[in-house]
C-alpha cells in the first residue's frame, strides 16, 4: 500500500509544527515541508511575551502576523502560544515589578492588547504555561533559577490563585477561542500531572473558562510508555480538548556533547513516535482530539541540541529535510 503523500493528509486530527517565520520566509525547503505537511501552525516563539512586548508600553506583532497570514492564505489553523510564562525570557520590565496590583494589571493589560490583536485569527490560547513546580507539584514561587536567572515570580507576587484569572482575562479578549493550560514532564511526574487535574477539577467548580490541555512531551526514546499512557488517559478523562503540544523525541537520554546516529536509535525513535500517536488516537475521543503538533521541523532546527548542550536529532525530518524512521512511526501510529 502506498504510503500517504503528508502527515496531513493522513491525520484524522490536525498536525501542527512550531514554526519560525524567518526560515518560513527565506528556507524553501522549510517552507514546503510545513506546507505540505501541517493542518496547525503554533509560533515557536514569536508569539511570546518576550518577543510581542519587550519594552513596556510597546507592541511588536510583524513577525506573527506574517506567520498569520500565511496560515489563512493556507487554510491552516493557528494555535497561539503563550499568554503567560514564568521563565527567564518573560520580559525584563516585568519581571522586575514587584508589586502585586502592578503585575495584575500588566498582565491584565498584555493579555487584553494581545489577546484582542489576534482575535478571530487563532483558533486557541496556550494561556498560562507551566505553572507548577517540579519539586513540590505547588504553584512556581522562585523569582531566580538554579543559574541565578531572574523569573517572573507569579505564584510569590500576584499569589497562587493567579492561573485562574488569566483564563478569566483570557476569555474576557476573545471570547471565541479555545483556552489550553500548557505543561511538560507529565509522562514523569506524577505531583504535577496530579496539580494540573486538581487545577481543572477547580476550574470547573468555580466555572473559569477552560477547554483543554496541553501536554508538551519533550521526550526521548527510553520515557516509559506506561507514563505517556497514563498521562494522555488522564486528559482525556477530564472531558477537556487533548493537545500533544510540543512532540520531540530525543535519541540522545545520555545528553552526551558527541553522538553518532545509528539504525538502532533511530529504530528506538520509530517506535516510540508510533507509540505516541496510536496511544492518542487509541485513547482520546475523537471530539477531544484537537491535535498534535511536533516542536520544530527539521533536525536542523529544533530547540533540543541547544536546550540540552548535546548532540540529537528529536524530529520526523532528518536535517536535510528527509523524511526518517520517525516520520514512518507517526504514519504508522496513525
Ligand atoms: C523554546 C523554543 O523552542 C526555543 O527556540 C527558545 O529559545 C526557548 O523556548 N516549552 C515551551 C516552549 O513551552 O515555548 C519552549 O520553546 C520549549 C519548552
């Protein structure tokens, strides 16, 4: 049986990818992967606070309403990511407010500006990102990180409840798009799975808005499926849209600077990709399927090798853009 001609056109539920509108512009071969191959288009990162609103008071959109306009152009959905993050590139301005009715309010101010600019054009908001801590599976309450790094200390200035009004500020500037709460590690941790299912059952009770959850999944090819497994049932059994968020598969565990690819690794790779994919198809009802969406094209442009100091090829497309053993593992999972 021929094989189909994109993950597209094969997927029953939207493929997305993490995208880069610089390379979309001047990488042909990029271009025509994402082209071919996408229903979804997340920016990978400039659709982030860092990047849409660095200096206080000024708003940057050129480079995410170039990506916009070429997912209408091509009919592919537009998943938006992220209102809210802790991390070290949240912008310097903010994070150095220390006042809570302050944050409140820029934060109040950045979603309602963001979030009305886009409305209409996305179909989703990856509203607050994650939110808990590894250790504690509490709220994030650090305003520095181990590299002595300043956060946005969210939890410790604004207070524990914060997650919860950003979804009602969320909804508030567009009311029309679907809200996603956004998390990694859940295949591994189970104190942060446990927090993000206690968050919803909340959120229910008390009625903020919520449609669904994102589950990152920057894993590697030795991540127990029983975890993946029990993270996406998990979700699934909230009732809430399933969003596999941000899939990349990592051949390199060891993170080891130096590594020779081998037929093996990328045999390991296979696996667990179809693993992924039948495992969310198998288990996540169909009207809850919102998609999944791989972070990153090519092995020549993902985060990973950067984020890890280490050699890896995490994706489906080799670094020449050709297709690998991956690729055949979504297929084949589908
Ligand atoms: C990463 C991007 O891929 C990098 O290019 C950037 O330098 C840092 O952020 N979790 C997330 C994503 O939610 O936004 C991160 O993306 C990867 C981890």
């Amino acid at each position: 049986v021929a094989k189909p001609a994109t993950l597209q056109d094969a997927s029953s539920f939207p493929v997305g990818f993490a995208i880069d509108p610089t390379a979309m512009k001047d990488n042909a071969t990029y271009q025509k992967t994402v082209l071919d191959h996408a229903g979804s288009f997340t920016a990978e990162n400039v659709m982030k606070p860092s990047r849409i609103n660095a200096q206080k008071g000024v708003f940057s959109f050129d480079k995410a309403d170039y990506l916009i306009d070429v997912a209408q152009a091509q009919g592919k959905r537009v998943h938006a990511h992220t209102f809210v993050w802790y991390t070290n590139t949240a912008p310097a301005w903010m994070k150095q407010i220390k006042d809570s009715t302050e944050l409140e309010t820029a934060l109040k101010t950045y979603i309602q500006t963001v979030g009305t600019h886009f409305k209409g054009k996305v179909a989703s908001w990856d509203v607050v990102n994650e939110a808990f801590d590894n250790t504690t599976g509490e709220i994030r309450m650090a305003s520095v990180d181990d590299k002595g790094q300043t956060l946005l200390n969210l939890g410790g200035v604004i207070g524990k409840d914060y997650v919860a009004r950003m979804f009602q500020y969320a909804h508030h500037a567009d009311p029309g798009a679907l809200l996603f709460y956004n998390e990694y590690g859940q295949e591994t941790n189970a104190k942060k799975l446990d927090a993000v299912l206690k968050m919803v059952t909340d959120f229910k009770k008390r009625s903020i808005p919520i449609h669904g959850l994102g589950l990152q999944m920057h894993i590697n090819i030795n991540t127990p499926n029983v975890g993946i497994e029990n993270a996406i049932q998990k979700y699934a059994d909230t009732g809430l849209m399933v969003h596999i968020s941000e899939l990349d598969i990592a051949v390199n565990p060891a993170k080891t600077k130096d590594l020779t690819i081998t037929a093996e690794l990328l045999e390991k790779q296979y696996e667990k990709y179809k693993f992924v994919v039948n495992t969310y198809k198998r288990i996540v009802p169909v009207k809850q399927q919102f998609g999944i969406t791989m972070w990153g094209v090519s092995d020549a442009n993902s985060w990973i090798p950067g984020f890890c100091s280490c050699t890896d090829f995490p994706l489906l497309f080799d670094s020449q853009y050709k297709t690998k053993r991956a690729y055949d593992g979504f297929l084949d999972g589908l």
